[in-house]
C-alpha cells in the first residue's frame, strides 16, 4: 500500500479504470474484474466520467 498525496489515504500501487463498467462491460462481468481486483488487495479505482470528452 502506498499514501496517496499529502492525505492519509492507503491505496493499492495499481488503480483499475472502472470506465467501461456499465458501458461496453457488461454486469456480470464488471463484478467478476472488481471482485478480483478487491480480492487481489486493491481500492484504488478510477472513476472519471471525461475520458469520451
């Protein structure tokens, strides 16, 4: 785990960009890539609505 910035935030070294959750990845498998991903230790997820802009 890694401090993220000047905060008292622990987060995994790697975030996943959660994007296309919802979009072009549909339910099922949006679960599956988080659950593994929580499973795996991580927290950090990307969830910015601008990349299409």
């Amino acid at each position: 785990m890694s401090i993220l910035g000047t905060s008292n935030l622990e987060v995994f070294g790697l975030n996943i960009v959660g994007n296309t959750f919802g979009w072009t990845t549909g339910e099922a498998a949006s679960y599956g890539v988080l659950d593994a991903f929580v499973e795996a230790g991580g927290n950090f997820v990307d969830s910015a609505g601008s990349y299409p802009v």
